[in-house]
C-alpha cells in the first residue's frame, strides 16, 4: 500500500499590497480591506473630454470645491466603511429595527397609544420623510462631484441610510394606521407655514454647487440639530414620558446612526480645516451661516414638537453643535 507524506508548506506572497495602495500606506505593507476599497482609486488620467453639461470642469475635478487639499485622502472615514462593512452594520441594525416591530406588533403598543400621542408623532414625523429624501439627493451630489474615494463612497453609503430613514418613517406612518396619513404629511410639508422655513432651506440646500460646502451644510448644520432635537428631544424625552414607547421602538434607528455618522462627519471637516488658514475660515463661515439658517428653520418645527419647551431644546441643540464645531477646528 502506497503511503502519501502531506506536508504544509509556507507560501511568501511576492508583495503585500497594491502598489496603488502603498504610496498611501508606506513601503510594502499589508493593508486593510478599507485602504485596499479606498486609496488610490480616484480617477486622475484619461478623461478624453469634459463633461458637455459644465465643460469649464475635468469630469472628476478637485476644483469644483473652494476647500483646496494636497491629498483628498485625509478625509478618511474613523468607521473605516468600504461597502461590505457597510452593509454588515446596516444589516444587523436592519434586524434591530424589524426585532422592534415584531415587538411592538405582537404587543399591539401602538394602538395602546392615546389619540394625541398618535397625531403628534405622525403630525411630527411625517413631512421628516421629505428632508430625508433631500439628504439623499444632497449626498448623492457630494458622491457624484466630490473628490477623492475616502469623501466619495462614504457620501454614497451615506445617501443611502437617507434613503432608509425616509423608508422606515413611511413605514412607521403605515403601521400607526392612520387614514391618508402619508399625504397629510406631505401636505403639510408643502402648505403648512409652520413648515414652510425649513422646506425653503432644504430646497437652497439641493442648489449649492460646492461638494464640501454642500457636506457642511446637510451632514453638518441640517443633520447635526434636526436628529438631536427630534429622535432625542422630542421622541425619546418627550413623547416616551406621554406614553409614546412604541414610536421610540420603531425609530431607534435613526438616533443610532446620527451618533455613529458624528464620528465621520466631525473627522472629515477636522482634516479638511486643518489643511490650512484659508480652509478654515471657509469652512467656519459655512458651518455659521448654514447654522443659523437651520436653527432659524427649525424653529417653528420645535414648538410643533415640544410647545413651549421646544425652543429651549433647540437651543441646547446648537450649543451642542457649536461644540462639535470647535472640536473640530471651526470658529463659529
């Protein structure tokens, strides 16, 4: 009988990462699947043409943006998101978030509920799916005419948690099972004066023609007051002391995914300030004007939530953004 020796055997790879990747990383060093997805994958060569529509512009042009960098890569993403990751979290928040509604379902919380809990939270909620859908369309706008891979996927993933966020509030407007609840929200979005402010900064918002200015502006000034105020002021203070536990359950989400996006967003407009005196004038007067704007907006939007406690959360809301704000090099 023939005996067969098997032995393990050692094989050296020739190079441990792309050379692409290595001028980013230094030498010949094992990379992260992050930096394998993410550096060096900007397109620099061969355009052939400039885009017909804006032919002043390269088609992937560093220029469209006042914010001048050496090297876009800086703009790293601290969650190190490269699309598998990416999907991985939002898969098992997915799961979250379909935990709770089989929860509350089961339970019938939501039709426990008092008749004015249910109309303020859909009176509340409801025209929100609108400001996500512009989160999307604005990312999607950084995606397409920003800079550098590390800005550029991280806005797409970006704008796609928009996309969710605007879903899971239609979703939520369904299960409350309130009769034309979906358009009532929308006609208060185009009709009601109390939301008239903000709808007409979200629309200036889906103009501004500068990527970053754009990045300040939406993940910045809009997301950073309007998520703390409404799914942390309003949702999980306000309406889970009014007996509105339900709704708390099924838009945990969205106050999970802010605080985890800060990190992001905070460590893009900290790298992108501290490049230079000129970045960081820039950026601090965007981040003050768009601010403001948004503060002002959501105003009205405060005192349909919480009454006469909504401007002093508002209030803190800002605060605790100017923090954020100085935290990461800005003077506003």
């Amino acid at each position: 009988m023939t005996s067969i020796d098997l032995q393990a055997k050692e094989i050296k790879p020739t190079r441990n990462t792309f050379t692409h990747v290595a001028r980013y990383i230094g030498g010949d060093k094992p990379a992260t699947r992050y930096q394998e997805a993410t550096f060096g994958a900007q397109p620099t060569q061969n355009f052939h043409y400039r885009p017909t529509w804006d032919p002043k512009y390269e088609l992937f042009d560093a220029s469209r943006s006042a914010i001048k960098l050496a090297d876009w890569y800086v703009l790293k993403d601290p969650r190190q998101y490269y699309y598998a990751t990416w999907t991985m979290a939002r898969a098992r928040q997915q799961e979250a978030v379909e935990a709770n509604y089989q929860f509350v379902e089961a339970r019938g919380l939501l039709g426990r509920m008092s008749d004015e809990v249910r109309a303020s939270a859909c009176q509340v909620l409801m025209p929100l799916r609108h400001v996500a859908w512009a989160g999307n369309m604005n990312n999607c706008f950084i995606a397409a005419y920003g800079y550098g891979t590390a800005l550029t996927a991280a806005t797409t993933f970006h704008s796609m948690d928009h996309l969710g966020i605007a879903q899971y509030l239609t979703r939520l407007g369904l299960a409350v099972d309130e009769p034309g609840i979906l358009d009532a929200g929308k006609n208060d979005w185009l009709n009601d004066p109390r939301w008239q402010v903000l709808r007409r900064l979200v629309e200036d918002t889906l103009v501004i023609q500068d990527p970053m200015e754009m990045f300040v502006a939406q993940n910045f000034a809009l997301d950073g007051q309007l998520y703390p105020l409404i799914y942390g002021s309003y949702v999980d203070e306000h309406l889970t002391l009014k007996g509105g536990t339900a709704i708390a359950m099924l838009t945990s989400f969205m106050p999970e995914w802010h605080d985890e996006c800060v990190r992001w967003v905070d460590a893009v407009i900290k790298a992108a300030a501290a490049e230079s005196p000129e970045n960081k004038t820039l950026m601090s007067d965007w981040a003050k004007v768009w601010s403001d704007r948004v503060q002002a907006a959501l105003a009205p939007v405060a005192e349909i939530a919480l009454g006469d406690q909504g401007q002093d959360a508002l209030q803190a809301t800002r605060e605790a953004l100017n923090a954020r704000a100085t935290k990461a090099g800005l003077a506003i």
